[in-house]
C-alpha cells in the first residue's frame, strides 16, 4: 500500500502559523529541525544524517547545538498522533519542505522511506554540526564532510533568510532580515550591501549587527563574504533570486537525503553502516 502524503502535508501547513511563537510562525523552527536532523552525516563512515531520526535519543537531543529544536519536536507531535504510519525522520524533513514552501520558498524533491531507529546505537557524536562562532575554514570542514562543495555551502546558508537566534539556545539573538517567516534572497543581498558592525549581545556573545541593532549576522555569515570563493556565490545569488531558488531547492534536497540508503522500493535501510559504528 503506497501512503498518501499530501494530508501530511496539508497538516503541515495548517499549524505553521502561530501568533505566540517568534515572528507569528513555526516555520523557521521547523526547517533548522531537518537541517539539523541531517547535517550529522559523515561520508566517509556512512553515519549520521537524517534517517533514523536519532534526535529523539538524549545524546543527539541534548546537544547544544540542537537547543530550541525539542519546540519543533512538540509541535509535530499531533501530527504524528494524526498520520502514525509516517516515520519521524520522515515527518521531520518533510515538514522542513513544507515549511520553506508554505513561506514563499522553492518547490523541494522529497521522498518518504526513511526508517527510524528503534534504540540509540545509531547516534552519532555530538560536535558535526557548525560552530557559529568559527570562520570559513571551519565552515569547509563541517560541510566537506557531509559532502558539499562551496557553492551548496553558500546556497544552503541562504537558510539564514528566515527565523531568529535566541540568546537562552545558541547565545546569539535577532533575526537575520527584516521579514524573517519570508523565504527569499534577502539575506544575501544584506550580508553585501549593509555595513556590520562587531558587537557583544547582551548575553556577551560577539556577532555583527546593523547600525540600528535591528538585525543581526553571525561570523559564520560573515565568513560567506571575507573569504572570496564563498563570496562569488553570495554576489550571484544576491543578483538573482531565481537562481538562489534553483540552487537552494537542490542542495536542500540532497541535504535531507545525507545517510539515506535505499533499496529497490525506496525503503531506507541500516544495513550499510552496521559495520561503521
């Protein structure tokens, strides 16, 4: 029996707007949960990524770089109630696609299949996902070990087009634009056009900010336009949002697919990376 996806979907949808969360939506909240879910993945050993939705064990869920996330997770719970038979690595990058969609973003290819785990022996390590507080060097690390180059590295970061930082989870706060449940090519055409200016937030974290204190950059960001390589893709995708929209739909698309394999019927197995852990 093939399941039928679209109410999910349609479930999806329906509760992303939310007056008493951030900006009126969880949306944001919502893509950096499947980002997150999947940029685990290390190519050279097959682990991580996002089948298995690992981030439901303590190990994954508890690191600091996924504070906030257990938000996201609460509120697809009722959808999970809802459709039982969808897997949570399933719900999770599908509710990522929703979201980008739903906020004005690119069409993304997704397919169902991923199978979750029923223990915590497929956990990767803590520490695969960025640092934000570190430079392009850092950012190639994390990135080439998933297995993108440095175009679908600045692509993906055009992500930063939607939601905030909160002090109380990463220690940085402020949105990056000025309409943050917006999915357009704003981001990059701030991170050139507006001066930035190094400053410690009241939590004490350095990160750039605008004249008025409006918005902010983090030095990752700020790291897509210092290093000249990141910084001819930023210039390309500033100039031309469809072009942004293309690439974007891409990688995000490969992103969720990192530690997929899959057999004759699209079904994701473990099977390849027993020997690996």
């Amino acid at each position: 029996m093939t399941e039928d996806y679209q109410p999910v979907r349609d479930a999806i949808k329906k509760i992303l707007p939310l007056d008493s969360y951030d900006d009126g939506s969880i949306g944001p909240v919502l893509v950096r949960l499947a980002w997150h879910a999947s940029g685990t993945y290390d190519k050279e050993t097959g682990t991580g990524g996002s089948n298995g939705a690992t981030m439901r064990y303590k190990l994954e869920g508890s690191d600091g770089a996924n504070n906030g996330l257990e938000y996201a997770r609460l509120f697809l719970e009722p959808i999970k109630k809802q459709f039982p038979w969808i897997s949570y690595s399933d719900l999770w990058t599908l509710a990522g696609v929703v979201a980008i969609e739903a906020m004005g973003g690119p069409k993304i290819p997704w397919k169902a299949g991923r199978v979750d785990d029923i223990d915590d022996r497929y956990v990767p390590p803590n520490g695969r996902l960025p640092d934000a507080s570190q430079g392009a060097a850092h950012i190639r690390s994390i990135f080439y070990r998933m297995g993108f180059n440095d175009q679908e590295i600045v692509a993906l970061s055009g992500a930063h087009n939607l939601g905030r930082c909160h002090a109380d989870r990463s220690g940085f706060e402020g949105p990056w634009v000025p309409n943050p449940i917006r999915f357009t090519n704003t981001y990059f055409k701030l991170l050139l056009h507006r001066e930035w200016h190094k400053r410690k937030n009241s939590a004490g974290v350095e990160q750039f900010n605008d004249e008025d204190n409006d918005l902010m950059m983090l030095p990752t960001d700020m790291a897509l336009v210092s290093d000249p390589k990141f910084r001819i893709w930023v210039e390309k995708y500033a100039a031309d949002k469809d072009l942004f929209f293309r690439d974007f739909s891409a990688v995000f698309a490969k992103l969720i697919e990192l530690g997929v394999s899959r057999g004759p019927e699209g079904k994701a197995t473990r099977e390849y990376s027993r020997a690996r852990l």
